[in-house]
C-alpha cells in the first residue's frame, strides 16, 4: 500500500471512529441533553447528569422555555420540587429547576438574571444567599450547547458507559432538574452513618469555646443594621427590577437549615449576625419592590420546628429521611414549604416583613424553647457530633 493510501485509511479510520463515538454518545445521551431515545434499563437513569449541570441547564432552559423556575445553590436543586402544583398553577405552567450544585450567590445571581431575561417566566424561586452584582457571561455564549463536550470528549465517552452501567433503578435526577443527591447512597443507610455525614457538614460551624447556655439576644439590635449599600445591594435590586419589568413573581427564599445548625449559630455567637443579614435583605426588597409587593416577598423557614428537627437515631434509612444533613433537606420538607408560599396549606414558614420581623423573631424563640423541653436528644446528639467533628465535647 502506498504511502498516501495509508494516509487516506487511516484518517479514514480516525474519522469512522469520531462518527461512532459521537453517535454512541448521542445515543446514550449521558448529560440528559438530547433526550431521545429515553429506555428503562438502557439509559432512562442519568448517573452523570448530577456535577455536568453547568453544561446542559442553561441550553435546556432556553429549550424548555420554562415559565416557573427555581434558582439557587445545591440546596434549592435537591430540595425543592418543580412540579409542585402551586409552584406551577395546579400544572398550567411548565417548570424546571434551574439551580445548581456548589453554585455561590455571584453564579446564582447571573442564573437568575439569565433565567430573567430568556425565559417565559411567571413565576421564580430564587434562594437568597447574597446580595451584590457580579460580572456575568455573555447570555449568547452561557445558553450555547458545546457539541464538542457532549459528543466528542472523553468525559462524554465514560459518562455514557458509567450510564449504561448504573441503570440500577436509583433515581438521581429527575426530568424538571430535581436532584437527589445523597439520598439513595448505599454507605450512608444507617444511623451511625447519617451522623457522620452530619459532622462532615456542620465541622465548619463548630466553634472551639460553645456557651450551652446562652441567653436569648436582644434582637431590638437588629433594626440598628445598616441598610445595603448602593454597590453592597446592587445584585438584588437588580432582580428585583427586573422582576417587576417582566411581571414576574419573585419569592426570595431564606433556606430552612436543621436545628443543630441554628443551635451552634447561638452557641457560637453568629444568630444575631444572621438575622440582621436577613433584615437589611427585607429592609432592601420592602425599598425596592414598593407598591409591586405583591409581586416580590421574602419567605422565612427559620426556627426549631419538628420538620427541621429531624433526629439523626432515627432508625431511618437514608431514602426515608427528610434531611440529608443540616442543610440539605429532602422534597418533602420542599412541598410544605411550597404549600405555605403558594397554597397556605400548612403553618410552616412565613413571609418576613419588617412589621412582622420582631414577631418573627419572638416566635422562634418560643419554638426553640418548646422544642427542646420536648426533645431532650438535641444537645445529646450535638454533642456527638461535636466529637466525631474533632471537637471534644463532655
């Protein structure tokens, strides 16, 4: 064979190799872009969707054109539900859970204002975890699939083989961009095992020198806060604006977080700095959204309630627990949170105001006391945490 017919098969070959892998790909559809063919046992199950969401999700909610979506860090993404039937007009909007893990308020801050200006949108639940501006992406570039990645590349390759390996009926994410994260993890499935996910989670919220019994602060402090700034608030009033300029309504959530959290924020000396955060974030959103309040609220899960206090020697498995660790809650805790947004169907959170803040305030005290006269384990289990943290605590 001469030279340059070797030449010619071999890039012949190369190229044959190139048309099989991105047919492979495309076929196996690892990243849940394509979404066809979607099989039961071949590919319906999408192991690698959870961790690549940053390169599919925008695409997709350009392709959706959602009209009710959820923005917000790993916490929205596992625990609120998109199909919720207030959320979504008893299923008269279509919906998808934009948020994403790891996401930090400066990547939630341009999702939502992405999602703003792109999508349809009547209605958006945005978890506030910020308020300042930042730089964001060309909407051009950030909505454009890279076909190069979800067809040609090596990550693609071996996301489509773990896919056709893994179709073990373990759900890990669902269509509207619902994530379960760890719930049906097989090494976190008893109680020892839920406790040390626990203390990996809160070990940066332990504080060497915890006062257990701390008396309640004077919150009257926290109408003192100053108000943001106008560079400190610019992100916020930003979505807000635009919020109104789009007829869209904005609820702004304060996430829910497990009562050993709230326990060690007060132990620590942080529940008074997190409150306040919370009023200037009202005292800003009240300012801003005017006579449109109709339109924008700010949504409070804080407090000592029993479906924040879940006991981690529960005798449960992880699938059937509400809280994963102490910040990351199941959809359950989700659709009673949506049903007090939108349904007012349960007694679980509250829109915050600042006439209702100090209201706010006494009322999780109030549950903080009852709930520990009713709940003895809490400073027992904390304690074990504590220690498998690597604080030592008696």
């Amino acid at each position: 064979m001469s030279f340059k017919r070797y030449t010619i098969a071999l890039l012949a070959s190369l190229l044959v190799l190139f048309v099989l892998n991105a047919a492979f790909n495309r076929i196996v559809d690892p990243y849940w872009f394509f979404q066809d063919p979607e099989i039961k046992g071949f590919n319906l199950d999408k192991p690698r969707f959870p961790r690549n969401e940053r390169l599919v999700k925008p695409a997709l909610l350009l392709r959706f054109a959602p009209e009710a979506v959820i923005v917000g860090s790993s916490y929205a993404e596992v625990g609120l539900p998109p199909t919720h039937p207030g959320f979504t007009d008893k299923g008269r909007l279509k919906p998808y859970n934009f948020a994403m893990s790891g996401a930090f308020w400066p990547e939630v801050y341009c999702m939502a204002q992405f999602a703003l200006e792109r999508a349809p949108l009547k209605n958006m639940v945005l978890g506030v975890s910020g308020t300042s501006a930042s730089p964001c992406p060309d909407q051009a570039d950030y909505g454009k699939p890279d076909y190069a990645k979800l067809l040609l590349s090596k990550n693609a390759y071996d996301a489509s083989w773990e896919t056709l390996r893994k179709q073990d009926a373990k759900p890990r994410i669902t269509r509207e961009g619902l994530w379960y994260f760890k719930r049906y993890e097989e090494k976190i499935q008893n109680d020892d095992d839920v406790a040390a996910n626990f203390a990996n989670e809160l070990r940066e919220h332990f504080c060497a020198t915890p006062e257990r019994n701390v008396e309640a602060v004077d919150y009257r402090a926290v109408h003192n806060a100053p108000a943001l700034s106008e560079e400190e608030g610019r992100g916020l009033r930003n979505l807000i604006r635009l919020a109104i300029k789009k007829k869209v309504r904005l609820v702004l959530l304060n996430y829910p977080k497990h009562v050993f959290y709230y326990e060690l924020s007060r132990q620590c000396g942080r529940l008074s700095a997190q409150w306040r955060r919370l009023w200037q974030v009202v005292a800003l959103v009240e300012a801003e959204a005017g006579a449109h309040s109709d339109l924008i609220q700010v949504w409070d899960f804080n407090g000592y309630r029993d479906a924040n206090g879940e006991q981690v020697h529960a005798g449960k498995k992880m699938p059937e627990r509400l809280w994963q660790d102490s910040g990351h809650f199941n959809h359950e805790i989700g659709t009673i949170m949506f049903d007090s947004i939108y349904s007012g169907g349960t007694a679980y959170g509250s829109p915050v105001t600042r006439q209702n803040f100090d209201e706010r305030i006494a009322t999780s005290e109030r549950e903080r006391q009852a709930f520990i006269a009713a709940n003895p384990w809490l400073h027992s289990e904390l304690n074990e945490l504590a220690r498998l943290a690597g604080f030592g605590r008696k």
